[in-house]
C-alpha cells in the first residue's frame, strides 16, 4: 500500500530493499545456472498442451487486487519458465532461426534494465547511445560494409528489413516533395524474389505502395533469383511508366538460405539507378567466413542491410540491425522535429533514424558478445555451425531412409521416406502421401522433446529443416539424429497405414 511513513518516507509496494533484491537475485542467478549446466540432459520442450499451459499458469484467475511478495513471485516464475519452456538453448534445438543465447547477453540484459536508458536521444542516454554506435560500426566492419555508414538496432528482421524498405521509399518519394504525389505512388515498384521473407508484403502494405506494387522474381533449382527475369520486369516496367523503388536480394533465405547472386544485382542496381537492399537478417554474418558462397560478399555493396544480431552473433532476443550507406538519406527518411524538441544536433539521436522514440538499450548485450568473443571467435562459431550442416547433410545423404534436398550455410533440408517408397517419388499418390507424412513427423517431432526441427516446402514437397546457429551443438548430437527422427517416422508411418486401413474397411 502506497503512502506516507511517519518519517515523512514514501511506502511504495514496488519498489524493494536492496538486501532483499540481492538475496532473491542471487537465489534467480542460481537457478539459471543450473538451467544452463543441465541443459543438455532436458528434452527440447516438454510438449505441454496450450491448455496445460494456462492451467500452470493459473491463467483463468483474474488480476490480483492485492499484490504478493516478490520473492515469491520471482522463484514461482523461474520455476515455470525453466522447466516448461521450449528451450532454443538446448543443443538438438534446430527448429527455426532462433539462436542459443549468450550468457553474457543474459548479464548484460539484466544491466540494461538495472540502467534502463532511454536510447531515443543522446541527452536520455549517454554511454548508451555511444555504446550503440561504436556496435553498429562493429557489425560493418564484420560485414566490411563502409565505416561511415549510419545504422540502428530494432527488434528483428522485419523491423531492419522496414528501416532499409522506408528510407529507399523516401529517396524516391521525399517528404514535403512535389515527387509525393497519389499519382506517382500508384507506380512504385519493388522487386524481390519469390523466396523473400514475408516481410515485405507487410512493407508494401505498411507504407502505401499500390496493391501490385510488388514484382516477384522466379528462382533457380537452387532458390536463388534469376538475374534474367529481374532484368526484364525491371526494364520493362520503367517502359510502361512504373517508378522502380528498390531491389530486394537476399543473403541468406529463411527456407534453405539461398543467396541471390548479390555481386550481379548490386551492379545491375547502380547501372538503372536503383536502391538495391539486401535482407541479411539470417546469413549476413556469414560474409565474415571464408568458406561461405562468395556472392554473399555483394552485401556490403548494398545501399542498405537488414541483419540480426539475435541469430548467428547468438544475442537473446530482440536485437536486430539495420545499416544504411548513406547516414543523410537515412537521417532525412525518418527525422523529425517538432517545436517541443529540445535534444542537441551535434550528437547522435536515434530517434532520427528509426520508427522508434522510446528505445531499449539492446546494444549491450551485442557490444558485450562482440568484446568477449571477438571477430576471430565468431568467425570460428560460424563456420562451425556450418560445417555441422554439412555434417548432418552427409548423413542424411547416406541413409536409405532419407532423401535431402537442398543444403546452404547452415540450413538442411530433406525428408523421411519409408522403404517401400523409395524410387517411387515422381508418382502423385506417393508425393500426396509423403507430404503428409512429413507433416505428421514435423509435428509429432515438436512434442517429443528428442529434436526440435520446422519444415520447408519446395516445388510442392514438404520437407524437413534443420537450422543450426547453436554453439552448443555437437558433432555428437549430429550423429544421433538421423536415427531419432528414423524411429519417430517409422511410428508414424505405422500409424498412418493403421488410420489409412481402418478408413478403407468402413467404406
């Protein structure tokens, strides 16, 4: 209860004596260390129900009307969270592209929150806002993208992928300019590949661009986009009167990590004026390992990069980047300043480079992982990571009971198939029934807690993926796959003729 103490002291039911926060701190810190110290010996989820999940929670129960003792409350909530997550620090976790965090993210977090800057204005946020610019000139220098470049952190690849997006719009269409007019915003136009992210159907909706604002580029066999059909549509369409905005390449797709030939598009782009933007959310890092395709190099030719350093720089999430190469078409996209603005111009404001006024400090935790493990280690991380991949795509090469699709940076893809369908795979009721198999899998993989994998589907197959940005995965844990999803998929199948059987005897 909130009040006046008879020392004239406020009485505040939120706030909390030092003493006790450090005890009750330390008894959390514990806890998350014995998380980390087993880890390996938890399933990947417990594949608890939603409704198993609200019942833990207590989720039917109304807001309290008085509060409780945090101790209580903090030991009640590290018990839900570390024993009935799913944990994508586990090393079998390679579902989708969510890193195993750092712990030294985890600490910095923390110390953000203690601080809890508002990294909006520079006057708001000193050290934070010099901290989130000497990371931003970090993440250049591993992509070896230029040092005067201006950038950003946000929440994650659509929110980079948006900054890169809107300051491309506002160079073509600058605010307060005769050049915004409806007339020629019906003619914006975007080009990006098939295998784009879905960020940017949200991009053309979110900032006006007519409903066929958008050209889809086909793909290779190998999911990278077709050099010849971006040529023709682009050229075509400024024919007939369109206003090309940007071309979208990406370093790294979310389904197989294609690369698109960015060197190629990257020329093409300067050649017709073109902002070319590259989507680095998941591979852009890569561009640091030499073993990578070498058109992932074409990156750091880009007028602008999204990148997320909560994937492969295994930052806990939020922590997205987004680099462009020109700070003043940046600057001129986004900065705003009313009368009631009394912030300093000498100085980096990142209110002006970004949707955001309020902004957390998320640099820490990427400046803090970025200072203990160095270029050197993560170059190392990576490759790792990557020739784990490879790793895991031989073995699924070499087994009967599996066929693999693709293989790029760190994802695979492939899929169970059982014996009697091998070799059958070019007839429809056997790619019908092998596509639901799969999906069966998929799921029934999820709730095991053994593997944690996602899917892609590719030319009209549901395949499996496996994505591993995950230090904590082992040549060990790679070997032990295949034959965990071979026994789950046997059950399946099994369980799926028994089902098939039974239906074919009640009709």
């Amino acid at each position: 209860m909130t009040g006046q103490g008879s020392n004239g002291d406020r009485q505040s039911p939120i706030d909390i004596a030092p003493e006790r926060f450090r005890a009750a701190g330390h008894a959390m810190i514990d806890r998350i260390a014995d998380l980390l110290a087993g880890m390996r010996e938890r399933k990947v989820t417990t594949g608890l129900s939603a409704k198993e999940i609200r019942d833990l929670m207590g989720a039917s129960a109304g807001m309290p009307e008085d509060g409780s003792e945090f101790e209580g409350l903090l030991e009640r909530m590290t018990e839900l969270l570390t024993r009935h997550s799913l944990y994508n620090g586990h090393p079998k976790f390679l579902g989708y592209i969510t890193s195993s965090p750092a712990p030294v993210g985890m600490l910095a977090d923390l110390l953000a929150a203690a601080v809890n800057p508002n990294v909006g204005a520079w006057t708001l946020s000193p050290v934070a806002t010099e901290i989130e610019s000497q990371t931003i000139r970090w993440i250049a220098e591993l992509l070896d993208y230029p040092p005067t470049c201006s950038g950003v952190l946000v929440s994650g690849g659509n929110m980079a992928n948006f900054v890169g997006f809107y300051t491309a719009l506002r160079s073509v269409f600058p605010r307060d300019s005769d050049a915004r007019t409806p007339q020629r915003m019906a003619r914006a136009t975007v080009y990006a590949s098939t295998e784009t992210h879905t960020w940017i159907e949200k991009a053309i909706d979110l900032f006006g661009l007519p409903p066929d604002g958008l050209r889809s580029i086909r793909v290779d066999p190998e999911r990278r986009l077709v050099m010849a059909d971006l040529k023709e549509k682009l050229v075509t369409d400024v024919k007939n009167g369109r206003i090309p905005v940007a071309v979208v390449g990406s370093a790294g797709t979310v389904s197989t990590g294609a690369i698109d030939p960015l060197p190629a598009m990257a020329e093409f782009c300067r050649a017709h004026h073109v902002w070319f933007h590259v989507d680095g959310a998941y591979g852009g890092f890569a561009a640091m390992v030499k073993t990578a395709p070498k058109d992932i190099c074409g990156l750091s030719l880009a007028d602008s990069v999204a990148i997320d350093p909560h994937k492969w720089l295994y930052a806990p999430i939020e922590a997205g980047c987004a680099l462009v190469r020109d700070p003043e078409l940046h600057r001129a996209a986004y900065s705003c300043h009313p009368p009631y603005y009394n912030f300093g111009e000498e100085v980096t404001n990142y209110f002006d480079y970004g949707p955001q006024n309020s902004r957390g400090f998320r640099a820490l935790k990427v400046w803090m992982g970025l200072s203990q493990v160095g270029r050197r280690g993560y170059e190392r991380l990576l490759a790792d990571d990557m020739a784990l991949a490879q790793e895991l795509y031989d073995r699924f090469a070499k087994d009967a009971n599996f066929e693999v699709a693709t293989l790029g940076l760190s994802i695979v893809t492939f899929r169970y198939i059982p014996p009697e369908y091998r070799g059958r795979t070019n007839d429809p009721t056997t790619e019908e029934y092998l596509n639901k198999l799969n999906k069966a899998l998929q799921a029934r993989l999820e709730v095991s807690g053994e593997v944690f994998v996602s899917n892609a589907v590719i030319e009209g197959r549901y395949l499996l993926r496996a994505c591993i940005v995950n230090f904590r995965t082992t040549s060990q844990d790679i070997a032990e796959i295949p034959a965990i999803i071979t026994r789950h998929g046997k059950q399946v199948d099994e369980e799926l003729r028994i089902g098939r059987a039974v239906g074919n005897r009640r009709h």
